[in-house]
C-alpha cells in the first residue's frame, strides 16, 4: 500500500471515530431527552383525562347537591335533632283539621335509647323471714293514681329530652281524638305518614253507650306510638 492510500484510510478511520465521538456526545443525549420528553407528554395527558374524569364527577356532584340537601332536610324533619315539639302539635293540629276530628289528650313520656342493657339479675327469692328469724314485713300496695294526676313518666312536652351526641332516641306519646268514626281511622292513617316519623303501635277505640259500634257514629280513640330524635 503506498502513502497516498494509508492516509486515505486514515482520514476515513479518522472520520468514522469523529462521527462516533460526535454521536455519543451530541445525538445520542438529544435522543435520550426527545425520549424522556415523550415519556413525560404521555404521562401528562393520562394525568389531564384523569382529571377530565374527576372533574366531571364532580360536576354530576355538585348537580345532585340540591336534591341531597333536599333529602338531608326531609329526614331532619321526620327524625330531628331535638323534641321539636311545638311542630309536632301543630301537625298534629293539621291532621286533626283535616280529619274532622278533635285532639283530646297529648302525653310524651320520657326518651330512652333504643339499646338499653339488661337490667340486674333479681337477687334469690328468700322463704319470707329475716337472718334473725323474724317475719318479714308484708309488702304494703301502692297507692292507685288519681284521674287527675299525671301519668307516671310523663313529660312536659316543651322540654327536649337530654341525650347522648349521635344515639338514637325513642319516644313514647299518647294520643287521644275523637270525631267520625271515618275521621279517627283517617287520623290514625295519616298520622303514620305525617312528616314527623311517627310509629302508632297500638290503638284502641271507645264509643258511648248510645253508639256502641265504634265503626260508625262518633268513636273516641286512644293512640299509643312514638316518635324519635337524633340529638347531634
């Protein structure tokens, strides 16, 4: 090989080196960050659909929000936080109205949770006589209520029962009306779908000596049910 051939060679190894040293110094870091770029774009735009997403459910959210507010007061209404009983007198008012019938007795006994634990085991009968031998006292009846006095466990129907944040609480009512017999079963009726969540347990009706058929004419009934709140 003569000299002119050598250094065309050399040029050419000379050449195929620079353009190597020049691709993995300047195109081959341009590849990688066109690359990474690429990559990051790709997990951009997920990102942006994802909330495209979320923000739509959002959306349909806040759309819905009216008609929860709506049914948030509906069931503060039926099972509110307090007694409120000044609103259920007046329904009551309403339905007697619309009935035809007349209100004559409200009793509201006291709250209680609607999970009460069992009460104390009754110690163990005895024979009736002391440790020391003597006889045992005979119990002594209570006295029976008057027709006047209030019922045992009654409470004032302004006060609000005290509870516990977030138990549910029972309260036991008695109502009394009288009216058309068609009145008092439509009053009994309505009462179980009145906007205070009211639960009539048990019923009985009453009728006078010249109208003994307590399904027509003029009937009295006695309503006993409850009623509940959910102190906050």
């Amino acid at each position: 090989m003569n000299r002119i051939g050598a250094t065309y060679l050399l040029a050419t190894v000379l050449a195929i080196g620079l353009l190597g040293v020049g691709f993995v110094w300047g195109v081959k870091p341009s590849l990688d960050a066109a690359a990474a770029a690429t990559t990051e774009r790709i997990q951009i735009e997920s990102q942006n659909q994802l909330f495209e997403m979320r923000i739509a459910q959002l959306s349909e959210a806040r759309d819905g929000l009216a008609a929860h507010e709506d049914r948030l007061a509906e069931l503060q209404r039926a099972v509110p936080a307090d007694g409120d009983y000044d609103d259920w007198l007046a329904e009551l008012d309403r339905l007697a109205a619309a009935t035809g019938v007349s209100i004559t007795q409200v009793t509201v006994a006291d709250s209680q949770p609607l999970a009460t634990e069992a009460p104390p085991a009754a110690p163990p009968a005895s024979d009736g006589a002391n440790p020391d031998g003597a006889a045992a006292p005979a119990a002594q009846p209570e006295a029976a209520p008057s027709a006047g006095a209030p019922a045992a466990g009654a409470a004032d129907p302004t006060a609000a029962p005290a509870a516990e944040s977030g138990a549910l609480l029972a309260i036991p009512v008695q109502i009394g009306v009288n009216g058309p017999a068609a009145g008092v079963r439509g009053f009994i009726r309505e009462l179980q779908g009145a906007e205070r969540l009211t639960l009539a347990s048990r019923f009985a009706f009453s009728s006078s000596d010249e109208q003994p058929d307590v399904l027509a004419g003029t009937t009295g009934a006695l309503i006993d049910g409850l009623i509940w709140v959910l102190p906050e």
